[in-house]
C-alpha cells in the first residue's frame, strides 16, 4: 500500500509541475508583450484625439502635410498649395513636432576640450612619420 500513495502523490506533483511552466509563460507573454501593446495603444488614441488645426502630420500612406480642419471622424490635410486630402482619423501614423536646438552656452569650454585631443592626434602621427625618416 506505501508504495501506491507515493505513486498517487508524485502523480499530482507532476502535474503542478506541468501547470507551472504554462503559467509563467503566460505571465511572461503578458509583461513582455500585451502590457507594452496596450500602453502603446492608448498613447496612440490620445494622440489621435489631440490633432488640431495647424499640426503637421504623416500618415500611414506616408503623406506628409498639415491638418487644416479637423471633423469627427475626419482630417483634411493639405499636402500643397492647392492641393487637400481627407482622412480618417486613423490614418493618421504620427504628429510632426520640430525640437528646436538650445544654443550651447560653454563654447569656450568645448573648444578647450578639443584642442588637446586635436594636439594628442597629430603628434600620434607625427611620432611614427619621425621614425621613418630617421
């Protein structure tokens, strides 16, 4: 009799050992890729919404142009003078922002710090050029 309730008790420690690898797959599928899906596609609707007049915009087409009314469901692009396009919201892929480029105050500081690499490189190279001339 011991020997079939050792049997009966790796039987269900099998079967935990079974379960356990499905479910840490799971777990895994759900941090590495529907929680990051999901954020991303909030991200997406949020931008969507926030679509007004005047934005440049892409398209998933790959129409590049500039929102000039916004409807419900809709966007008129106009992608050149005369020329203008409507749209699903939808189709819109991304809102083109331009980054303005802040001066760099310590130029000073910048070009001190490339002269000695600058001095560093050409006696480097001065150095094998003096060997084979002696």
């Amino acid at each position: 009799m011991p020997l079939t309730t050792f049997l009966q008790a790796a039987g269900s420690g099998s079967l935990l050992m079974t379960i356990l690898p499905f479910g840490l797959i799971i777990v895994i599928f759900y941090f590495f890729i529907i929680r990051p899906q999901n954020k991303k596609q909030k991200e997406t609707e949020k931008m969507i919404a926030a679509v007004k007049k005047g934005d440049k915009v892409v398209t998933i087409g790959g129409i590049h142009g500039v929102v000039s009314s916004t409807k419900e469901q809709t966007v008129i692009v106009k992608v050149d003078d005369d020329a203008k396009i409507e749209f699903s919201r939808s189709a819109i892929a991304s809102v083109v922002t331009d980054k303005v480029e802040k001066p760099v105050k310590s130029d000073k500081k910048i070009a001190k710090a490339e002269e000695p690499a600058a001095a560093a490189e050409t006696g480097a190279a001065e150095a094998p050029a003096a060997e084979e001339n002696k």
